[in-house]
C-alpha cells in the first residue's frame, strides 16, 4: 500500500514537471510579435466596457439586482467583460495557436518521442494560456478598480474566479480543436463564440429573454462565468457562486479528458 501510494505522488510530480516543461518550450518560443497580440485582445473587452458599458450606460439608469440593491449599468456589464476576456484569452491559445502546432507543425508528433504523455502535453498547453488569460483578467481587474465599478477587496476574490473561467474555456476549445480537420472549421466555432457574448446576459440581465431562450442561456458557460464574477464583483449571488463554482469545474474536467483522448488517438495512430 505505501509503494502504490508512493508511486502515484512520484507520478504526479512527474506529470507536473512534464507540464511545465511543455510551458517552458512556449515560453522559449515567444516572438515579440507575440506581446502585440497579447496586447489586442486585453484592448477589444476594454473597449466593449467603455462603449457599451459607460456610452449605453449614460442612457441607461441600470439594473436592480436580485437582493434589491441598484446598480450602475457600466458596473453590471464590467464582471462580464472580465469574463468574456478570460474567454477569449484561453480560446486564442487553445484553438488556433494549439491546433496549428498539432495538425501543420507536427510538433506533438516529436514531443512524445519523449517522456511526456499527450495528457501533459494538454495540461501544459492549458497552463501556458492561462498565462494569458490571468494577465488579461488581472489587468482588467485593474481598470475595473481604477473607474470605481468594483472594489479592491472584491479584485483580489474575483481574479482566480477569472482564472477559473479561463481554465474552463481552454479545456472545452482544446478539445474542439482536436475534432477540427481545417481552419474553416474554425468559422462555426468564431459564430458559436460571438453568440456566447452576446447572449450570456453580457449586456441584460437574462431574465429579459424569453422564457424557453431564458433557460437556455442559464445553462451556457459563459453565463454561469458570468454570474459568478458578477455576483463577486458587485454583490447578490449568495450561494448559488458554488453551482457555478461547480459547473465550471466539471466542464474543465470533461473538457481535458475529451482533449487527452482525442490526442492519444491523433498522436498514435
């Protein structure tokens, strides 16, 4: 019993360190081209907040939340921008970049004439675009606390909420790029992602829906990544943060094992 047990803490440090070392081959790989892209997509949400969010707003005197507080309409549409960039920043590394290395570059044909298992090599690819995805969070953490739409204590909880978020939307765009054959394919999963930040109660509360596109939208993560850093950045959630908590645990799990074996099949065929 303590062999096994020995066995699997040494396993999971190797597993550990394999991972890493699938970051660090990105890391090492960094064009400063890259720091420009970097910087596209932390601008695109940033601009939505302050289009939408603070222009729409003027017009709007904003929203009552479930516990009866008010509102400002820039300060409900901001937790869905920290969420929808968190998204956006995973699935930019997880689909296009992590989808070209697998089917035009070969890379992961040569890494695992190593050591290192197609499940590593999926964990360490979600590590390094977490990479991006926590930066995009934290700075617009910080945009939100600069225009008094959340505070600071409310920040520091939210962030690894976001991180969460991200960690969710790699794993699922993981494996959907292994079931892509060609870049067009990629058309259907950019319509499916805008239709997700539009109708996740990014910029109305999903009440406002009808009743059967209500439910639908309350089952999709992008609202329930929504409602979680919303219910953190402003208030009212209560105990429902756990579902959501919960749902987005589950969907990184499923997402992760689906990307595992769909690579085992790809890689060792």
């Amino acid at each position: 019993m303590v062999t096994l047990v020995l066995s699997r803490l040494l396993d999971v440090s190797g597993t550990s360190r394999r991972s890493a070392s699938v970051v660090g081959r990105n890391v090492a790989a960094l064009k400063p081209v890259y720091w420009l892209l970097l910087l596209s997509g932390f601008v695109e949400p940033v601009l939505y907040l302050f289009s939408i969010g603070v222009g729409v707003g003027k017009l709007i005197d904003g929203f009552t939340l479930p516990d009866g507080r008010p509102v400002a309409y820039a300060a409900f549409v901001a937790p869905a921008m920290l969420a929808s960039s968190a998204m956006f920043g995973a699935l930019a590394e997880t689909t296009f970049n992590f989808f070209g290395k697998l089917k035009y570059l070969k890379l992961y044909d040569g890494i695992i004439a190593t050591p290192v298992r197609p499940i590593e090599i999926a964990l360490g690819e979600l590590g390094w675009a977490m990479v991006r995805g926590s930066a995009y969070s934290a700075a617009f953490l910080v945009v939100m606390v600069a225009m008094g739409l959340t505070t600071v204590g409310r920040a520091f909880l939210a962030f690894p909420a976001a991180v969460l978020v991200g960690f969710t939307f790699g794993a699922v765009g993981m494996a959907l790029s292994t079931l892509m054959r060609s870049w067009q394919d990629f058309d259907l999963m950019a319509s499916g992602q805008f239709a997700l930040f539009l109708f996740s109660g990014t910029f109305v509360p999903a009440e406002s829906y009808p009743a059967l596109l209500h439910w639908v939208v309350e089952v999709s993560p992008l609202y329930r990544s929504v409602h979680l850093l919303r219910g953190i950045c402003v208030g009212g959630a209560g105990w429902w943060w756990l579902l959501d908590v919960a749902y987005l645990l589950v969907l990184t799990a499923l997402g992760l094992a689906a990307a595992s074996r769909r690579m085992n099949r790809l890689l060792y065929q």
